[in-house]
C-alpha cells in the first residue's frame, strides 16, 4: 500500500533520463520501476512529463524575524513551491541577526511551524563572534556567512585578524559574499562627485565593479588555501573572477563556486529599463562577465546555481538609487529562467539538475535528498516543459507583490511540486492543509 504512485514520468536524474513510474510511502521514494501497479492513497498520470529532484536553494533571505514587512518564512517558501523549490538555506542578516546559537536555534523553532518546504539556516558572522563560531552544531547549521563587504553594522566582516580566525577555526563551510568596501566606498564618492542627483542605478556596476569583486574573492580563496578551509563562494559575477576556481566535480574540492539566476539572465544593459528593480549586491555586470559564467558552468569552474532571493517592498525599490535596497525577489521563477536556457540549447536538463540540486546535497552533505532515489525524501518538481507561463500581479506569489520579470512569458511552466511526499503545489495552486516542511539533516 503507497501514498502516492505517479505514472508515466520522464525522470532526469544523475545524467541520465529515464521513463518509470515512482511510488512513495511515509515521504520518501519506495519504488522506482516501470509500469508499478499496486494499491494507493492516490495515482496522479504525470503523462510523460520531466520529473526532477526538487531545487535545493542554499542562498535566500525570507526576511524573518524582524523584517516580516519585505517577506516571511510561510510566504517565501511558498514562493518556492511555485517554483520547485522543495529545501532551502535562509540567511543570517535578520533582525536580530543570526549571529549567536541561541539566535539560530530560534530561527529553526519559528520555521517548525512556518516553512513549507524544507530548510535549514547559515550561521553568521562578525568581527567578534568566533567563540560562537567555534561552538556550532555542524549538524544543525547548513554554513557560517560571511559577508566580506556588501554589508553594515555588526554583519560586516572587515577585520583580517577576524577572518584569519573564521577561516582557520570554522568547523563549518564558509560561505562567503565577496566585495571589497575600501573600493566600493571610493568609487561612490567618485560616482556621488560627478552624477550628484542624476546618480542612478545605471551606474551601480561601475561602482560595485569587478575589482571590487575580485579583490574580495581572491582574498578569500587565499585564505582558504592558507588554513585549508572548506570555501563556497556565493554569488560570482565576472570574468576576471573565473581564473580563481579549478574545474572537475565538487566532490573533491575544497573551494567551489556559484552563480545566481540573475547574474546569468541579465546584464547591464537592462539598467535603463528595470533601474533599481535589479539593483543587487554584487551588481550585474556586464554581457562578456555574463557569458563567462555561463561558460564556467560548463567547465564546471561554478558547481551550484541560486537565486539569492532577496525581497524588498516596491516602495523601497522605487526610493532614490541612493536610498534602494539591493536585492530581488527570484525564488518562484528561477527554475523557468533555467528552463529558458534549456529552450535556447544553453543548459541541458542533467545540468540543470546537477547544478540546482545534485551538487547542493554533496557540497553541503545533506541526508537523503537532491537525488530520485529509492529511500530518499519524495521531493519532486515536475515540469511542463512546453507551455508558457507569463508573470502577472495575480499569480506573484511573493509577500512584496511584484518582480523585475513582470509580463514576462516563460517557455516552461512547473506543473507540481512535491515535498516529502505531499503534493504542494499543482496547475498554478498551493495545496491547502499542507504538512510542515522538514528541517534538513546533514552526514557529516
């Protein structure tokens, strides 16, 4: 007796692509074979459709606690499910920031009761935290952040003694956003001097340029090497930058690298129509920088795709370029920018899969998911892959109720996602009454 038996699926799945069916009991994945018939809760015809390992995001901010007016925990992971984001990461820079243990552990209680999908949190950083940092559970924490540049206060890590001691005493991967704030402070005020008020959001990747990422991203790779850390760079952005990673599977290596949806759809000519829309940290730059990452996916130089989704209210992204938070809201849709790619010969689906969800669960260890695997959880996205979907007010499901790609029309849509078993997400719709998703478990 199963669950759930979905007929007729076309599963991707470790480079290969496979025709079975699936059958799942008590949220994991208890047959994969051809033609199963066999007493079930429920059978759902996936009629030849693309089923993939559901995405596991390892770098949003869903904003909670302490900004729940941009985003929180049960509205963005709904966002996910939307699209096919079954497990993710959240980030540390909340109010109160992630910084202490006890912090963390109060953010997993208030996603037991929240998030829909399934996830797990970073750890982060300051000048003065390392006792904390040496103290973490490296089986409840998915990283430690660091954020070396690209941000203020007490979660900017700009002292070398500090990050001499991250990287040599982390029992964690360090997980990093790399942007030097010497050059990115210089170049405003060059910026502020010749634009004054006509200062606009075209010109924020010439202020948040490449050197700017590379001599962050470059420090962060030596220090690596120098203590023999285990090293993620988040978010890379530029040409320049892909000369610091080695190609080859990331199992293996100790420093790997990621690109983001949005560093690989836009460029900066995009500036002068969606402005601060697409105002990000590190910035989008330009079309030569998005096409070497592209190529780095290739060379497997980049390991993982993510979004970083990073909602703000539109009144927010509407303020003075000055005054704008960086960052976009991508987590619904960054699975149909994929699938664009894979429309324009640019991406194949084992790819796709490999980058989005194979590579997350090796990288970070994670226990029984990012693959379709017998004894594995049940998380599932599957694809329409031939019918449009349009981006419209109605069907954002963001809490910040808008998107740079508003009136944009996929080629591919989600049809389901499945989470733990459970159909979340079917022909547009959150399922009602769903379960709770499950805090992510690690081998490690």
């Amino acid at each position: 007796m199963f669950d759930l038996i979905l007929k007729n699926c076309r599963i991707v799945n470790e480079s290969k692509t496979l025709e079975s069916d699936i059958a799942i009991k008590n949220n994991r994945i208890e047959l994969i074979g051809s033609d199963i018939n066999a007493e079930s809760s429920e059978v759902i015809d996936i009629n030849g459709r693309y089923v993939i390992p559901g995405l596991i995001d390892d770098q949003v901010h869903f904003r909670e606690p302490g900004l729940t007016h941009k985003g929180e925990i049960a509205t963005e992971s709904k966002a996910g499910l939307a699209g096919g984001v079954t497990s993710y990461f959240e980030m540390p820079n909340v109010n109160p920031t992630t910084t202490t243990n006890e912090n963390l552990t109060k953010k997993f209680e208030l996603a037991s009761t929240r998030s829909l999908s399934n996830y797990s949190f970073h750890l982060g950083a300051s000048n003065t935290n390392i006792e904390e940092i040496k103290k973490v559970d490296i089986n409840q924490a998915a990283a430690l952040k660091v954020f070396m540049g690209a941000s203020t206060g007490e979660m900017l890590v700009d002292s070398i003694d500090a990050l001499d001691d991250i990287f040599n005493y982390s029992p964690l991967i360090v997980v990093t956003h790399c942007e030097d704030q010497k050059t990115i402070v210089d170049n405003e005020k060059l910026f502020y001097e010749k634009f004054g008020n006509d200062l606009s959001a075209e010109q924020h990747h010439l202020i948040r340029n490449v050197e700017s990422c590379y001599l962050s991203s470059s420090l962060a790779v030596s220090l690596a090497k120098k203590y023999d850390s285990d090293l993620h760079v988040f978010h890379l952005t530029t040409e320049k930058e892909m000369d610091l990673f080695t190609s080859g599977d990331v199992i293996g290596k100790k420093i790997t690298a990621e690109v983001c949806v949005h560093h690989m759809h836009f460029n900066d000519s995009y500036y002068s129509e969606l402005g601060n829309q697409i105002k990000c940290n590190p910035s989008i730059k330009e079309e030569s920088d998005r096409l070497a990452l592209i190529k780095a996916l290739h060379d497997n130089k980049i390991d993982i795709i993510a979004t970083d989704h990073a909602p703000h209210t539109w009144d927010e992204k509407m303020s003075d370029y000055r005054d704008a938070p960086a960052g976009l809201p991508l987590v619904q849709h960054g699975l149909q920018i994929l699938m664009d790619f894979y429309h324009q010969d640019i991406l194949s689906l084992e790819t796709i899969v490999e980058k989005t969800s194979h590579n997350v669960a090796k990288r970070f260890q994670i226990k029984d998911r990012g693959y379709i695997r017998e004894g594995y959880y049940a998380d599932l996205a599957i694809l329409d892959i031939d019918k449009s979907y349009t981006v419209s007010d109605e069907n954002i499901l963001y809490k910040c109720g808008w998107s740079p790609f508003s009136g944009k029309t996929f080629n591919s849509s989600i049809y389901m996602t499945i989470v733990n078993g459970h159909v979340a997400f079917k022909d547009g719709q959150v399922s009602q009454n769903l379960p709770f998703g499950m805090q992510i478990e690690f081998d490690r």
